[in-house]
C-alpha cells in the first residue's frame, strides 16, 4: 500500500540540449526582460564576457566576483552592480558559486533568474540559497530563490577538469542520497533519486575515461539535474550540515567536502534507513557507506578531510557547530558521534555500514 504523501513540482522552465547556449537571449526575451547581467566567477569572467556578446543589446554587463560559499558582502556588491546598471534579470553561467550568487541577488532583489550551469551542482533547480557571514553557513528556503528558467548545454561541461567533474557529480549524488531518507519524501521523488544516482554511477567512470565523451557528460548533467530536484523538494539531514559547517566555517571547498563527507554520512544512517537506502546500495555494491567510498576511490576522488589543511582541533569545533540547530536525521545525533565520524573522514577511512 502507497503511504500518503504530499508533492509540489518545480515550477522552473528547463532547457536541455546540445548547443542550448545560443538560447540564452531567446530566454531573456521571452520572460520579458531586456536588462539581463550576467554572472560569473573570476575564472569564467572570459566566459561571461564571451556570453554577454553573443546576447548583445540584452546585456547590460558583466560581475565576475562570485566566489564559493555565497558571502555576503559581495552579494551586497552585486546588488550595487545590478541596481547601477538597471537590470532586470540575472544570467548565472557557471557552477555552484555562480548559482548561489544568482539566488542571492534574487532573494534580496526579486530578480528573474536564468542558470546557464557548466558543472553539476545541481544547486539551479532548488529554492535553497546558503550564504556565509561572520564565519558562519546559514540557509534559507525560498520561493524567491529558485530560478526561473535553466538552460542545460551537456557541450558547456567538456572542458570541466575530471577532477571537479568528479567531485561535482559526487556533491549532486549527496543531494538525492539525502533525498531517500528526507523526513517528507515522497515516491516522485526517490524515483527522481535513484534515477540520477544510477546516471552519475554510469557516467562518472566513463568521463574520468574519455573526458570529451558528450556522451557521458550529458548523461552525468541529466542526473547532477535529477538530483538537484529532489533537494529542491525535500528537507535536508546531517550530511548538508555538517557540509555547511566545515565550508562555512572552515572555508573548505565545497564539492570536494561532500565528496570525502558522503560516504560517512550515509554509513552513519544506514541501519536507520536501511529500507529507504536499499535501492541505492544495489547500485553500489550492496553497501551503501562502503560501497560509495570504493566508487569515489576508483574514480580519483579526494577521500580525506586532512587534504583540506584542517587540524584536529577543528574537528572538535566542527562537531560542536555540526550539532546546533541541528537538521532533522533519521538517526539521532550527539556530538560524541559527530565528532567520531569527522575522525573517520579526516583519516580517508573506509566506513562500514
């Protein structure tokens, strides 16, 4: 018998196709903007000028400060920006850092929002905008903060480096793994969950194999899209958490933190969701903790918190942050547990579920 559940599709536009870039200023134009600013971070300023051309009189310019972990100050910076250039709408391209900005210039300022991703964060297809100030990782959950329309290019990501490729695709899987045992879950979304995690299982290996495989990068962007949307319809738990903290706090990268964390948080929930997680420990190998370690070995992952410049006495502090204001999990956490978890992570032990 279907247990009751109640679920709330995203109302977000998404455009997926080979070469979808070229529509960006159709888009702009047909939400009714003609202002767009376009976004992106120093290392993509190149990109976003090229963008910015191509859509011609629809640009209004360039802000290239984006940076991990959405602080708030330049947010502020951008804001000024917008205002000064009359915008009427942002153009995000690029990754997580370059989302988040987007949202939150959106959350401030209303703003229509078009994502242009070239990794797979996911983060373009949630409501959910985490930002950093005073050193610490706050969240919020927003209307406001989901973008309006999503433009997918799988030709944007083949010059993505393996390696962010990796611990991008790994930061997405973290968003479905939480997904199937999110606290208001439903059966749309843990299809969409184990949908994206079999797409990324695939195509990971592949793209580590044949970088410029369109191929592989496209099937890896369908499930990094999959996965965001069920973090954009259901709750996150202890892994987001700790995630934010460790970034927040200890200005750890982000993707690269899931990718070591995943494998430790989900072996920590695994006897208490063991139903919900099944369907995905077949996919690794019938664990889930150990199965998910063994699969980011094998594709070059890092493993290790400790590659991260982190000290032991942060780990203390982490555990201590990890557990206020905690998410709901389906375990119940302490800080003894936390903090014995965090030892495993920054040893590179391999978790036992």
């Amino acid at each position: 018998m279907t247990q009751p559940f109640s679920y709330a599709g995203s109302p977000a536009r998404i455009i997926f196709a080979e070469g979808a870039r070229s529509q960006v200023g159709q888009w702009i134009e047909k939400a009714g903007c003609r202002r767009a600013l376009v976004l992106s971070t120093p290392q993509q300023r190149a990109d976003a000028e090229a963008l910015a051309r191509e859509i011609g009189k629809l640009a209004c310019g360039v802000f290239s400060g984006a940076t991990m972990h959405t602080p708030v100050d330049v947010t502020e910076a951008a804001v000024k920006v917008a205002a000064e250039t009359l915008a009427d709408c942002v153009v995000s391209l690029g990754g997580g850092s370059t989302t988040g900005l987007g949202k939150a210039i959106a959350y401030r300022t209303d703003l229509l929002q078009i994502v242009v991703p070239t990794t797979y964060a996911g983060s373009e297809v949630t409501p959910i905008l985490g930002q950093t100030e005073a050193g610490r990782k706050t969240t919020i959950r927003d209307a406001k903060i989901l973008p309006e329309v999503v433009i997918y290019d799988p030709a944007l990501t083949l010059g993505l480096p393996v390696a962010m490729s990796i611990t991008s695709g790994l930061n997405a899987m973290a968003h479905a793994m939480e997904g199937l045992y999110a606290q208001d879950r439903n059966p749309i979304s843990t299809l969409m969950a184990l949908e994206g995690l079999r797409a990324l299982a695939r195509s990971l290996p592949e793209i580590v194999n044949a970088p410029r495989d369109v191929k592989a990068r496209s099937d890896a962007l369908y499930g990094a899209w999959l996965c965001g949307t069920v973090l954009g319809t259901v709750g996150m738990a202890l892994h987001h958490k700790i995630c934010h903290t460790l970034g927040g706090s200890f200005d750890t990268p982000h993707a690269e933190t899931h990718a070591v964390m995943l494998p430790h948080t989900v072996a920590f929930n695994a006897t208490a969701a063991a139903a919900e997680l099944a369907p995905a420990a077949e996919i690794f190998g019938g664990s889930i903790g150990g199965g998910l370690w063994d699969f980011a070995k094998a594709i070059g992952a890092p493993l290790s918190l400790k590659e991260f410049g982190l000290s032991e006495a942060d780990l203390d502090r982490a555990a201590s942050i990890s557990v206020e204001n905690p998410y709901w999990n389906p375990r119940p956490i302490d800080k003894t547990s936390i903090r014995s978890l965090l030892q495993d992570a920054f040893e590179g032990r391999r978790p036992t579920d």
